[in-house]
C-alpha cells in the first residue's frame, strides 16, 4: 500500500521523480474563497530553491510553481488545487555509474528490494526534490491558517556545532545561508562545512520548526494528536532520524516539578509559567508556541569512497559525484516549516469539523 | 476530527475511560486463520498492569481480556476482533479534587479547551489505561507477524540515569522492574526512584524497542514511510516527547562517512557493516533490526505542589494525591513494543496488498 | 483489507456475530456536549427489534444497548462512544445442518472462498443482526443532526405490490407490521406475506428514505458525492440490490424538460418546482427533501429446497429450518434510516471542517 | 471535507476543471513492475471522446494523456502515477450568460450554496470532462487486473426505448455510435435521438458494465462490500440517479426460490445456476460475471427554456447555448467500465493484504 497522501482534512498528495518531466501536488479540501496565486507560492520555493549559495547543490532548478486548477478568478473555489513544478535541470549523465550500484545509507537499495525496480536517475522519487511539492503545499497551508498563526523554523545545530539560544534573532535567519538565528556563529559554520564539503564528506543538522499562534484545541486523541502527526510529518522528510516536541530527549532526565509548566492568570487570561510542554498537552495544542526539532542525518551522497555492492551483488567501493548538498538540514528549514504548516492547518480544518467554529 | 484508529490494514479503534465501565478495542483486517485466544493475549496485559511493584501505580486491575468477536473455533476469522476490559478498581473519589482545578503539564486543562467538557475521572480518555487496548492488540498484531518477527523493548535510561550498553542482556529486561537490560544498574536505579517517590517527585525516562527479522521492504514512501509511522505510533503514547530511529538525534553530529552503513556480501548474502540507520532507509525496512527510541517525560501526577488554576479561573497550588507511576516510563516499554508490532503488521499487508506475496 | 468502519467524521465501526457472545460499535468522532442516553437510542432499536410481529423472525432478543464509553455525566465528551448489544437468543442448535452445506444467495459460500474459514452460526457476521449496531449508531447520528432534521422511511413496495402514494401517511408507517405509509394494502399484504411464509417461501422489498430539513451544500465532489455515499451505505445492508435517488431509473426515460426542477424565488427565497432530483445536484444536497430508495431482495434463508452443494463439493438440496424473515425488507426500514442519519452527520460535520459555519 | 480521491489501496485522485488549462489524475499503489505506456490509455480516451459523432457534444478535445510520473524504461516504479490532459478546446464565450444564472437541475446552484464561488465556464469541475480522468486511471486499473479479467460496458436503454436482450452482441457494441449492443435498434435510436437533439431536448438512458473473470472473494464486509464500492462509484458520475447489481431493483418482486443461484457440482467445479445476484454475494464477489447498471438522468444543459433565477434571486428563464450531450448517458459507457475496473483493481490488493496472494 502506497501513501503518496498527507492529512485528513487539508490532504497532499505529492507526486514525482527527481528526473522526470516534472513534479507536482494536489492539494484537496482546501476551503474555498482564501485569496491564492502563483505568487503566494513562489517566494517560499525560492527560499527551499537549489543552488543558491555554496552550501547547497548546484543543481539550477528555476522550480517555477503553476496553478493548474482549484483557484477562479483569484480565489481558492473548494475544489482540488493542482500545482506542477518542471524539472528543466536534469543531468541524468550523473547517475549512471549508480544505476548500477548501491549508495550505503541511500534509499536505492531498498526500493530494488521493495518494488524490484528503481528509478536511479537521481535517487528518483527518493530525491529530495520531492520537497519542493511539500513547500508548495506548505504555502497554500500558511493561507489557511490565517495571518494569526506565523510558523517559522531555523537550523539550531550543524554537525557538532551548537548556538548561543540568548543571541536568537528570527531575523538573521533569513541573513545568512544557513538559516541560522544566531549571527554570532554563521562565520564559523561557513569555514566547517566548506571544509566538509572540500572533504568529500557531509555532516547533519538540526532544525527547529516554532508556530506562533497556534489556537488551542487543535489535535485529536489518541492516534490523531497533533504531535503525533508533527512527528510523522517531520520524519517523513528526506534524511530525517529524530523527531522531538518541547524539552524532548532532555524532558526524560527531568523531575515532575522541573517539568510542570505552571498555570496562572495575568489580566484574566490564562498564561503559562514555561513551555517545557512545547505548546502540546495530551496531544492537544494549549495555545503556547508549538515548538519542535527535527535531526537530519549527513547526506548519504558524497565522494568519500564507501563499501558496497552492485546489483548483481558484486562488492565494490562508491562514491556519488552528481550535485548534492554537503548539508542537506540547511535547505530542509523550509520544508520543515511547510509541513508544520500542513499539519496546523489540517488540524484547524478536522477540529473544526467535529467542534465547530 | 477525531481519530481514535491506528493504522490502514491492521486497524486498531481503542475506546474507554479510566474509570468507566470498561475499555476496549476493535482490531479490523486481521488476516484469517490464525491461532488465536485469550491465552495469546493476557501474558502482554499482565505485564503491563498496575500494581506489580513499588515503582508503578498502586492501582489494582486485574486487566482480564475477553475477546467478543473475530475468532471462531479458535482461529481469526477476518471479520473485526473486539476486545474488552473491564474497570474493576475505579477509585473516584480520588479525583474529586482535581475535578475543579487542572494539572500542570497535564491534559486536564487542554480537553476542556477543547470539547468544553472532560471525564475528570483518572484523566478520563487521557488516562494511560488507555494503552492496555494498545497492548492487547499487540499481541494480536505479534501473531500477524508471525514467530519469525520478534519485538522487544528496555528501558535505557531512567532520568539522568544511562545504562551500561556492553552488559545488555535482554533476559535481565525480565527480571527488574523497570525492564532495565542492565543488571548493573538495578540497585542503584531502585534506591534513586524510591527517592524520587519519597519526594512526592516524578522522573523521566528512555524507552528503546528492538524489532528483530523484519523483512525487507516493510514501509511506503512519501508519507507512509515506516520511521514515520513509527514515529506516529510512539508520539501518541502518552507522556512521550520525543522518538528517533537508530542513530537518531546523535546522527545530527556525524559526518557522512560515519554515518554509513557500509555493505557487503557474505556467503552470498547482503551484509552490513553496521545499522547506524536502525534498519530503516528511505521509509523502507532493509533487513536488519528497526531500532527506535523514544522519550517520556515524568508523570505530572504528583504531590509536589505546583502553581495552576481552577476551572473558574482561580490561582491555586495542585497536588495530585491518586495512585500514580513515579515514573510512567516504566510501564511504557510494553506499549512501546505493542505499537512497534501493530505498525509493523499493518505495514507487512499493505507491502503484501500492493507488491504481493 | 476489511473494512469494517463507515464514514470519515462521524465514524462508526461495528463488530459482532450473529451468535458470539454480543454485538457493538464504536462511534468516533461524535461532537461533544450532546445529550445522551441509552433512552436516546433505545426506542429506535426497538422498532428494529425482531420477534415483534409474525412477519419477522421469532428469535427473541431484547436488544438492550449499554453506553461503555464517550458519555459523562449524560453528555457526550468527543472521544469515542463504545455501544453494546448483548446477544442473549443464539439458538445455535438450529444451524447445525447449515454448517456443512452452502445456502445459495447466502454468503455462506464467498465467506469460505475469501477467508478459508466461517462462523456459521446465525450466518456469523454476515447475519442481518449486524444492522443492530447500525440502528444504534442511526440514533446519535440523530442527535448530531439535532431536531431541524428529520428522517423517516417506510416499505413502499412488497413483492410485486405498490402503495397508492396519494394516500400517503407517515403516521401509519408506526401503526402496521410493515412499516407501510398506505392503511389501504396492510390487510392485502398481511394475507399475501402470510402466504409467502406458509409456502416456506421468501420475498423482496423496495424502502423509501426520507430526510426532511437537510441544509443545503452537504456533499463533497467528487468522489464523496451525498449521493454516492447514500448508495454506498445502502447497499452495504444486508440483501440490498439496487439503490436510487429521485427519480432514480425511472429518469433514464425523461426528457430534460420534463426532469428538470424548475427555480422560483417565493416570498424572497428559493423554492423548488419539483423534486425529480431528489435532493441533491452534482452530488450536494440543494436544501429539498433527500429522497432515497433501495431494493432488497428475498431472504436466501427458507424452506422451499434449493439445490446446492456442501463444503466438501457434493451437491444436495438444501433448506433453512432456524428462524427467518419472510421479508427482510421490512425491518430494512430503520436499517435504512439509520444509514441516511449516519451519511448526513458525517457530512453535516465534514462540510463544517472544509467551509466553516 | 472534500474528496476527490477513490480507491483505498489503488487511489485515484482526479483535479481540473473543465476550462482550467488542464485535467489529470494521480493514482497511488499500483503495483510495481506492470508494463505501461500513454499507448495503454490513449485507446480508452479515444473511445470516450468527444466530438465523435452527431449525438455528443461538438467540442474537439484531443484528450492527448501524458504521464508525468511512476513509469520508468516502460514499466510502473509503483511510485504515483501522474496523468495529464490538457484542455485545449475552451470556447469559455459559450458560458459567459450561464454566469449569473443557474442551470435547473444541474450543479451550478449548489456549488455556489456550499462553496460561494463557482467556476462556471463549462461547469467547472462539476463538468463531465473529469471523467476523462476516470477513464485514464481505468485503463490502467485494467493492467492492474490483468488479461484474466475483462470489463465491458454497453448502453441497454434510450429514454423509454429498450434493447432485445437475445440479440446482445458485445462486438455490436463498438460499432455504433450508441455501445449499444443490439444492432436492431440503432437504425430507430439514431433517428429517435436526432428528433431529441433537434426539438433542444435531452434524454436519459441506462448503461450495463459486465465484469468477467473476476476471481472469486474479492470484497470486504462490511462497509466494504464490493458491490457498496461500485454503488458509490457508478452513483459519482456525472448526471447518476440510479445503481443496481445482478437482478437489482426486479429482485424485490421475486420470491426467494426465484431468485436462489443454485449451485452445481460440474466436472468438479462450482457451476451456479442463474446469476440473479450480478456476482457479488454478501458482498463478496462468487466467481460469476459481476453485472451493474446505473441510471443517467438527461443533461440539463439544453435549449429548451426552463423557469429559474439568477445569482442575485431574480426569476428568469434559461436556455444553454453551449456544446452538450443531448444523451450523456453514451458518454458514460466508458466511464462506467473504468470505475468498475478501478473498484475491482482497488479489491483485488485489499483481498491480497489481508487474506494474501
């Protein structure tokens, strides 16, 4: 059973392979009469884009978003919104030395062994061009959602290399290449990858996806919690090994009372003394910031030799020379941001649904 | 919208509240003709009930399971298979107190948000009875897969607490109460959670599962990719905040050539040089052990007093006096494995519905 | 994959055999702070209830349903609410005979041929008793449809006979064993219906649903059409074999003039000319009555032999001594209601996620 | 909640709009490894053109498939399969009167009661230009099936006029403009329809779909019953008022002995005796041909003036200009064979999940 489908009530479904003629998404049950054009699109397909700085593949992708239906005179009219991106930049040249062969830690070998056929060229619909639909996707969410709720992500950590959280500027995240809120380290992360990358080698990443005004109610017990599907979300993204909410992994090592975030009341509104909890109760949202991380293992596509096989089980040594990112986290920010958007604003549409307005 | 079903072919419905009647399950799309009864089922219930040891809740539920339909002369036979429960022990007057006030931290506060009206009783929907369905069909989801697939699970790391990962041993899993792999630790870690208990106090913990001669194949991309159905499944478990697939969070830090997991050929045979992946690549499982973690975050059930506010709006101090789990994480690690089968068994019928056999 | 769940909202998945030890479904989904009892539901289970008059099957089940869970202090929650039915007649002696041998019309046949394996008693899960859990979710659908809904059915056809629809009277529905709106046939048909069962015969029926007061732009193209789920969820009733909608088949013979439902605007607001579409255009209800109707066909349970063959492949004749209905159209009636209910909740709510209001 | 997806493991998503610059149709879980090429689907389209003869409407479509995705060097990847056909034929001038005014009995009206906005060149997306795309994922549900099964469709009736069933031919049915398979009539009904055409009117008609081959026990109780399944897909096309299954809406003036398929042993394989039920027994299908027929209800688009409103609620007339069907029901004889064949592909991988190869 394939699943090409994300979302209940604001589904997306992707669709498409790295070099094929084009790749796309439908977009269903969207509500109609949201104000929507190319233009509320493309601006985040450029920010995910190609080739646009040393640190990301130089593969050159104009990834230019049409409408090809659901919008009338401007207007969203309810029905399913099909949008299509070509590919123009395929040098399937590239790949021929892995049709062949298997990339350790690479999808390639598993979709020969699921499906019995792959499409190499370029890691196929393995590829994380695959993203460029969620970001789409992710941009006709955002309309959802409304101006009120604004979901934004940053890369908080690259390889080993942690920032200062005091010097946290939103930003400087759209300053630099790295999408990195902390203008004290993008010197330095610049020195690391490019020598990463002079290296033949990769290196991983952690990106952090907050969303500010989030109303609460959002989620659904017990299999349909919001965090439950942010983590299915998140995971679900090329490279992805690790999802976490709030305080995450560093919550297990925590006592009850360090946990707790405390309820009061400020001008007779509910406030919350902390956010251990990440903005989500009981699968709930509690109307705090969501807040969430998602670590992205190092590209598995490099020129460090590594042992493998063959198709034909022969062992051999590889290494990837085609167009690749030496830190495939940095451009996984705005996709990241995309599905929490989808998230929300499938969430907003299913609470809706059964609660009301 | 709410959603109380996990899963596409191996469909499990939960329902029940802490101190109703009853809870129970429905499990829909079981294959026929398999060896079923009660007897299968109540060994997995028995380990994860209440009331055991000094370290989990002193709630006494014996937890008998009755299976109402599906199996007939002792075999399944295609159509859903309910399971119930029966509540014996509902101590209400326990939570009469928390009926007005909400606990930090808890999902109290978000259910009324929500719906604008809550079961209050032992948490209602919320409660962690809620995963002895879960369990139950577990180990309905264990006898899809067969004798072929084990799945095991051990508590890694209790609050600031690591274990010892060369003395593992999953036989000590069976003999501690805390279902730590690490005979090592046992005294130390039962002399730091009755302190913990003593203090009114709640603590965190690690939660790693281990499925074992999972074929390769299991797991559809894009977004029905088995880490992230994994991730789903784990993030829905109460109290949980984090998940991650083999290397997990650690990957973020290594370059690419640590990360991979070389191949090899032996005795004509694929092999690999490691599982930094946690056998799964691309959403797809490769054929060594799927190896997930996740982290719970201590109970917020406790006699500490912590800041909150009533239902009214009122700043208040809350202690919660019931029975509770000093650490709930304990008690997780058969859930943890009973949703690593049911994802593995729906994920088994939907490779077999789409590719065959 | 089985598929035992209706509905994408308003949710309801049931389970049971005819002569396990109960029947129930669980409805999830259900809007909260909705007035409900087992005194809600009842009365409609009643109505449903066999052993009431000589034209339906002397098996006496008292049908007393029991809330297990989703209701708290007499108001649902929005968790899921579990119903059960205890089944307290299974005369199982009575299905000895049929357990080796195949009823021809039954699905005692396909249940082998699919799963290999059948309950036979009663007709294990393929038996009409099923629809019980149906009734009883029908009467929640009804309070999620709140009073400005209405939905009634009754017998419009037995066998080759039709009623007389200009005497029409939805009061004597609840006055005859046959659930017919015409007072002038009852007598004919109790005569012609006690002959069918003298001759230990069997015959067919066609139910008319009616609901009155549905909003209009419930429906969702393409493939969720009000309409097509109406036909999906009638002809899932046991021995259904033709559904319509207005004029159903007999449109195939209009013209577009004459088919046509003209438009007029009465004091300021839209009214109809006529009803030939039956509620619903394009697959969205258009704020007229939804008209519905479905065939079913004679019970295959009878005493009239019938060649056939048993389990081993030797032909015989066979005959069904238990305890039948003559006419299982008649207690189709409140099957059907309760399905037109249970379509119109689950859009009513899914209209609501997608469009708001 | 919109729904423009079909199918539960072979799911069809269709998107578009009659005037939009293109249709299309993403399918998801074919299998792996099936050959395919546009050569495959282009005949199927062909067949459902229009443009073709006097009796459809005159609109040129090319209807030239392009598949964008999921075939790789000639064969599916079982990754989505994404279909495309642009519009190229948009005389949207012919719809400009139809803006402000709602055609009686077609979905113009509805949709703007449930969306607030409608595109209303050409119907939008309630045009029956989407069935193209049902007719493209058909033909590839058709691979799906393989050469064993066979599904052929032909128009039985014309307004009041029906065929002589002992003349059925099916080579008949494609050498007329009508798929009708009784070469008797065509002489009358070509003259009948041009009468139709000529005095602006429209007609119904009634359309068979005959599955052969089809193994038995595909189908699922409860809710997914196959022939539940071909309810909803039959009742979703365009203009739909009417389904039914072997016998149909005849079997409720039948007695049980008139309508029992009575089994045989012959040469050692079950034979039956009649097929009343159409194939499917308790919703399962037996082996036997699975026969369906639906009710077409006349276009509602015509040129004869019908009494209606417009936008702003004044009363008018219409009449439609445009380019119409004066029979959709012709039209709907490949459409109609491509849902069945969609339900069927879908089955055929639900039954090989659960129950296996």
């Amino acid at each position: 059973m394939s699943y090409n489908t994300f979302g209940h009530m604001f589904r997306v479904t992707t669709w498409g392979e790295s070099h094929g003629p084009a790749i796309g998404c439908v977009i269903d049950g969207c509500p109609p009469r949201i104000a929507l054009s190319e233009a509320d699109i493309q601006p985040f397909l450029d920010r995910r884009r190609p080739g646009q700085s040393a640190f990301t593949t130089q593969r050159q992708e104009p990834d230019q978003v049409r409408i090809l239906s659901g919008v009338f005179e401007g207007q969203t009219t309810g029905t399913p919104i099909s949008l299509v991106i070509e590919n123009t930049d395929q040098r399937s040249r590239d790949y021929g030395a892995i049709a062949q062969t298997y990339r350790p830690g690479h999808a390639d070998l598993v979709y020969d062994l699921k499906y019995g056929i792959r499409d190499y060229r370029g890691g196929g619909r393995s590829s994380a061009r695959e993203t460029a639909c969620r970001v789409a996707a992710g941009a006709v969410a955002r309309k959802v959602l409304g101006s009120g709720v604004r979901v934004r992500g940053a890369l908080v950590q690259l390889g080993p290399k942690d920032i200062d959280r005091t010097r946290w500027d939103w930003a400087e995240v759209e300053r630099n290449p790295f999408f990195v809120p902390d203008a004290g380290v993008v010197e330095d992360w610049a020195e690391y990858l490019a020598g990463i990358r002079k290296d033949g080698s990769s290196i991983g990443a952690v990106i952090e996806i907050v969303a500010d005004g989030v109303p609460a109610g959002l989620g659904a017990p017990i299999y349909g919690k919001l965090d439950a599907d942010i983590a299915a979300a998140f995971m679900s993204i090329n490279a992805v090994k690790g999802v976490e909410i709030g305080d995450g992994f560093a919550s297990a090592s925590l006592t009850g009372p360090e946990n707790a975030d405390a309820l009061f009341m400020r001008n007779g509104a509910l406030e919350f003394g902390s956010n251990h909890a990440g903005g989500v109760l009981g699968g709930i949202s509690s109307g705090q910031p969501v807040v969430a991380r998602f670590a992205v293992k190092p590209t598995s596509s490099m020129l460090t030799p590594v042992p493998s096989i063959t198709k034909d089980g022969v062992e051999t040594q590889v290494i990837t020379k085609g167009r690749h990112d030496p830190c495939v986290g940095i451009r996984a920010v705005p996709v990241g941001e995309a599905m929490m958007a989808c998230v929300l604003a499938d969430h907003l549409l299913r609470h809706r649904g059964q609660v009301g307005g």
